[in-house]
C-alpha cells in the first residue's frame, strides 16, 4: 500500500437512498477516518443484485450513493471511494473462496435467514453466498479493520473464519480482520417502529429520515414520531422512541443525555420533536448542498471514480495473483 497506515475497508450497498441511521450510524464516522487508516470504501453493487433491480433506478442510485459518500465529507482523493463492479477481482476471489467455506456455516447466517424469510419469491444462490463475497471484498485489499454495524458482525466473524482456514492450507495469504469499534455514533431507530433499526428499505415513509429530505418532510416526520404516553424527556429502556429520539439529538448537536434532559426539563414531547426534526434538518443542508453540486459535476465525479477504481483493481489484482498462485493455478501462456 502507499503508506504504512493500517488498511481500513468498509461499504454500503448501492440499493435505495441512505438514511439518516447510515448517516449517523457509518458515514458520518468515516470521515476523519483517513487520518489514521488507509482508507477503502466500495458502493457494493454486486451484493445490491442479490435482490432484483431496476436497471435504470439501480444505476441511478450507484452513482448517487457515490457522490453521497463525498457530500458527508469523504474525500476522494484520500479516500479510496470505487465501485465493487468496476473491480473483477471480487467475483473471482469470491468464487475461490467459495471454496473454503462450509454449507454448514452458511446455514447458520442469521441475516440470509431473514432475507429469505423476506423475500419468498427470490430465494437465490447470491443472497446465500452473500458472506463469501463480503468476504472477498474484505480480503482481496488485507484489511486491518472493518468498522461494521452489529448486523454485519456475523459476516466478519465469517470472513475470519475463512480467512484463517485458508492461511492454515497455503501460508500467510490473507490478513485476519478485526472489527473496528467506533468511537461515537449510535444505532440509530425507526422513528414509526423505534424496536426496529431505521431501514433503507422502508415501506412507511414516515418511519425513515432519507439524507436528501427536504426541511419540512424531515420536521413532519420527526413530529409524528411514535414516542409513549409519559411527558418527561428521558433517556429509558422502555422508552425506546424518546431514547432514539435523543440518541439522534445526541448525534447531531454533540450533548449527551443528560444535557439534554436537562434542556427540556419541564418542556412537553412537541417542543423536543421539533428541536430534534430542526437539528437534523440544519444537518444535513450542507451536505445536501455539496450533493446536489457532485452530481452535477459529471466530469469530476467520472475522473474520481476512474482514478479510485484503478487504483483499488491495482490493490486488489495484487491479492488475487498470489491466490491463484498459492491454489497451483497454472499461468497463461505468455
Ligand atoms: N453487507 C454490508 C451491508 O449491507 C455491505 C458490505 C459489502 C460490506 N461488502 C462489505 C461492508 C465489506 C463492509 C465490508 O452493510
């Protein structure tokens, strides 16, 4: 790698539009990242196929997932921001190390037991083989750490497992992994269903914030936020929509609960939801601002994505050629 730095790889999957829960739970945490790793972060658009696309929307929200990435502050130019798909090497690691991995284990994986539950009628192979890929992802750059939310830990803790099987066989191929634990951010609720993770593929539309809301849909949203029937502001586990609520507050002003129980100390759940819809809205103007100037700028954003999927094929080619050889695949003639 260019310097001595750790190698830091992460991701999101280029299906829908972010959310706030993507924002304040992963990207936003992402930014200074680069100050202590090499950082690598993919738009993950061969995983986004594991569930039907429409071409045009698909392609469409690639390219937005990209410039979004750079609206919340990652700069790509010390970030190495490409697109999983413009990178051959993640197919064919991935079928490699398909390989090295038990039907029994991914049997086990609670994430393709919930989307198969969800999606009857699309049961694939990819949506099965899913960790294996995710793996590759990880692998094929020797990633040090993957800052990972608690529904991808499952499929780290995969990527290790074979990461190690395989080094057990063939020698020190593969860096082994570890999560990286980040300092602040908070699994951020949905704010109709607050027991449930605020999803990126939502059906109500009042229970997501999505990071290109205007100001008046993200106030209304938060004033219909499902909270309980006490009054007092206050961070409880039975109060899961005010602790969500203040969780995102939180997130975005910088105080902790306290703090802010003790602003609105006395005020009524009106008062809060409206601070907190404002707080949120004022947040995300500026990024909304540089987004809505990347997606312009066709010819900036085309000479980033070029020159970052160049360099991640030039990092990830590195990995795969000892792979294939470590295997005893034979060379091609030259
Ligand atoms: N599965 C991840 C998610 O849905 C996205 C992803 C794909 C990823 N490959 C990755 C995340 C590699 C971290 C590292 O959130």
């Amino acid at each position: 790698m260019i310097n001595n730095n750790k190698i830091l790889y992460s991701g999101m999957q280029a299906t829908g539009s972010l959310t706030l829960g993507n924002y304040l739970g992963a990207l936003k945490n992402w930014v200074n990242l680069n100050e202590e790793y090499e950082c690598i972060y993919g738009v993950m658009d061969l995983h986004s196929l594991t569930v039907r696309q429409n071409p045009a929307e698909f392609r469409k929200n690639a390219r937005s997932l990209y410039a979004l990435y750079m609206a919340a502050g990652l700069d790509p130019e010390k970030n190495c921001i490409y697109y999983q798909s413009h990178v051959p090497a993640h197919a064919q690691l991935s079928w490699i190390l398909g390989c090295f991995t038990y039907m029994g284990e991914l049997n086990r994986m609670t994430q393709f037991k919930d989307k198969a539950a969800k999606h009857t009628e699309n049961i694939n192979a990819g949506l099965y083989t899913y960790p294996v890929l995710m793996a590759a992802d990880i692998l094929l750059y020797q990633a040090d750490v993957v800052p990972v939310g608690q529904d991808q830990k499952q499929h780290l803790e995969i990527t290790r497992d074979i990461a190690q099987r395989f080094n057990g066989i063939y020698g020190d191929v593969f860096t082994v992994p570890e999560a990286y634990i980040a300092k602040a951010g908070a699994k951020i609720m949905s704010l109709q269903e607050p027991q449930k993770k605020m999803s990126k593929s939502e059906e109500n539309p009042n229970a997501s914030i999505w990071l290109l809301d205007d100001r008046d849909s993200i106030i209304r949203k938060f004033k219909r936020a499902v909270t309980d029937s006490d009054t007092v502001v206050r961070y409880a586990e039975e109060k899961a929509g005010i602790s969500n609520l203040m969780d995102i507050y939180g997130c975005v002003t910088g105080k902790d609960s306290a703090e802010i129980e003790k602003e609105f100390e006395g005020k009524g759940y009106g008062e809060f939801k409206l601070a907190v819809g404002e707080a949120v809205a004022d947040e995300l103007l500026p990024l909304q601002k540089r987004y809505g100037q990347f997606i312009q700028d066709k010819e900036y954003l085309d000479s980033m994505i070029q020159k970052n999927d160049e360099k991640a094929a030039y990092y990830a080619s590195k990995t795969l050629r000892k792979v294939y050889k470590k295997v005893g695949f034979t060379e091609p003639a030259k």
